[in-house]
C-alpha cells in the first residue's frame, strides 16, 4: 500500500500523472540533473574541505573490494562512544548542511544531500519510518539483532555477487513477504529515487559506471533490481529501534562507489544519531529524514547513539564491487574468463594497475560539475 496522496479532485488527478509519466521516464533513461539545479546548487555549494587522500584508503588489487580491517582498525570499534567523547578525542563537530566532501585534489566524494523540500517527500519519510518500526515488531521480529555492524535487526534486499558466488544472485532473507512490503511501497521507492538522484547530481561518471553495469546485467537477472529508479543493486533497512553503527567498513561494496545512507526517526539530531568519519575525525549532524552519500567501502564509519528514550532506524543502499567484476568480465567469473577469452583476461589484468585511480578519476570537481551545466541545452 502507497502513502495516501494529499491531493485530490481534478488537479490531482492531473498531477499524479504527471508524476507517474516522469517515473517512467527515470525508469528508462535514469535521472537527469538539471542546469539550473547545478547553477543552484554546484555552483554556490559550500564545502566541507578535507584532507582526504585516495592513494591512502585500503583497496585491494583492482579495486574491487576494499581491502578488509586489520586488527587495529578493529580495536575498540564496537566501543559505545557519545558525542562528547568523540569531542575529547580531537573530532571536528559539522552542524547539518546540505553540502558535498570534498578531497584534497577538490574532488567530491561524498555528500551532505538533505531531502527535497515537499511534503510529499515528508510523508513518504514519516512512512518509511512506521513501516521499519511495525516490522521490528512483528514481521522481523526474530531476526539477529547482533552482527558486525551493530545491535539491531536489520534485512537486506536486491542482488549480490561474492563470497564464493559464481554469478549474480539475489539475496533472498529470511522474510521474503517483509522484503516485498518494504520494496513495493511507495515511500521506499521514492527514497530510493533521491538517493540514486544524488548519485547522477554530484558524480555524473559515476552514475554512468552504475547504469553501464546494470545494462549488462539486469537482461541476466531472475529478478529485478530492488528499486525501480535506482541504479542501486541492494539496500539494507535497518529496523530499530535504536540503530546506531560499530565502526566499520562495508568492504564488499564498490571501493570507489557511494553507499545511500538515510536517517529516519524521531530523534535530536544535534544530540544524536550523528555519522562519524573516522579518518576524517568528523562527526556529522544527520537528522531524520536526510540522505547522506559515502564510498562507504573504503572510508570508516558509526554513528553516536540516540537516547534510550528516542527512535532511529536506516535505510541504505550500495553495489557489491564484484558485480562490477563480473559485468566487465563479460559476465564470467575470472576463472571462466581466463579459458574462454585469454586476450581479454590478459587485458583486464593490466588494467587493474591503474583501475583504482580510473575509479577515483569518476568523482567530479565543483568546477566540472558547473561546466557541465554551460553544455547542457536550456530548459
């Protein structure tokens, strides 16, 4: 069941069609910023600068996956840490602003994205909310509410490549009628949508790198991406009801890709809930309802705690980088590729030198973005 429409009569009829003849048109072509919305946006952003170097984040050899935590990066990382400790320790405190991270070369790898001012999109975030709070109640309520990312239930939807898998599969849980609640609804689906959004906004190439991956694989797949409008290929709802994150890294997702991060709740976000980037020593104000984009893979991330008395679920969305992998590989494992097509193998192979800094090359300066807009034809 979709979230009720405020409008109504004529106009609203009129107005859902609209909505759902730009739907179908972001299903076919993907999402397409407008110029003034750079000229908004890009070119009067204000930063958040760091000293972020990508030749220090740890990826494994062609850039894949993310190379996996040692040891010392796992002391203390399930440690229950609150916003002043974090103060003690050196972290710089960002109040909330929609704005993008930029790196030490002014690239932007990541972004503060907010949510779109309707309310519309408030109800769907209201919605979503409820939902993920009635199934920690009863659909999910058995669920492991302890892994490595923290103490809550949380289950995961779409389609995966890894640990063993010799071909794109879909991550069929445990709660198969949950799963298709949550992905069918329509607040779900419209979240997703501004996630992926953002995604095409602040790193058009990379966009294009995820839509060129999934034309290869979606004719291949038993099942469809989870989201109709995202380039996504999985997301994980994170039930409540006091989602707060270890100190991780999601090694398996794409290393230079960006993970779709939203807050929902009903928490202070000045007091909790915050993201904190470990390397960056930042802790970031999230409140509920905005979406926030990081190479989630690479770059370590938790969450302060809420209060005990508060609310706090997610919702997230990523690729798995072996997906990448095996669309390249002609959607062939590298095993399959290097008897099938040794040429090509031995091609792929040299590439991997360089694959990384390809990779990083696809984040986009403030600079290019506005000069992007100057191309594109006027509304």
């Amino acid at each position: 069941m979709g979230t009720p429409h405020p409008r109504g009569g004529h106009r609203g009829r009129a107005h859902r069609a609209r909505a759902r003849k730009r739907a179908a048109v972001t299903e076919m072509e993907g999402h397409r910023p407008r110029a003034a919305a750079y000229a908004k946006h890009a070119a009067k952003a204000s930063t958040i600068e760091t000293s972020l170097n990508p030749k220090e984040l740890p990826v494994q050899y062609g850039a894949y996956r993310a190379g996996v935590a040692g040891a010392k990066e796992l002391y203390g990382s399930k440690k229950k840490r609150g916003l002043e400790e974090f103060l003690r320790l050196g972290f710089q405190r960002i109040g909330w602003n929609g704005m993008p991270l930029v790196n030490a070369t002014g690239r932007v790898f990541g972004v503060l994205a907010g949510r779109p001012n309707k309310a519309t999109y408030a109800a769907h975030i209201l919605r979503a909310f409820s939902l993920l709070n009635a199934a920690a109640r009863t659909a999910a309520k058995g669920a492991p509410s302890s892994h490595r990312r923290g103490l809550f239930a949380a289950v995961t939807v779409g389609i995966s490549y890894g640990q063993g898998q010799t071909g794109a599969a879909s991550l069929e849980g445990e709660y198969p009628e949950l799963c298709a609640q949550l992905v069918g609804d329509d607040s779900f689906q419209e979240i997703a949508s501004f996630g992926s959004a953002m995604l095409a906004f602040w790193a058009p190439r990379l966009y294009q790198y995820y839509r060129d991956c999934n034309a290869k694989l979606d004719p291949t797949l038993g099942k469809p991406r989870p989201f109709r409008r995202s380039v996504f290929a999985a997301a994980t709802f994170n039930l409540g009801p006091n989602v707060w994150t270890f100190k991780h890294r999601d090694v398996l997702n794409l290393p230079f890709g960006w993970c779709a991060i939203t807050a929902l709740g009903d928490f202070d976000h000045t007091k909790g809930g915050h993201l904190v980037l470990w390397e960056l020593k930042l802790i970031i104000e999230f409140p509920p309802g905005a979406t926030i984009l990081i190479p989630s893979a690479t770059i370590a991330h938790s969450n302060v705690p809420v209060d005990r008395t508060e609310h706090r679920c997610s919702f997230t969305q990523y690729t798995a980088g072996g997906l990448f992998r095996y669309a390249d590989n002609g959607l062939r494992t590298e095993a399959e590729l290097a008897v099938e097509d040794p040429e090509m193998y031995d091609k792929l192979l040299a590439e991997k030198d360089v694959r990384w800094q390809k990779g990083v090359d696809l984040w986009s300066t403030l600079e290019e973005l506005v000069e992007l807009a100057e191309t594109m034809e006027p509304e």
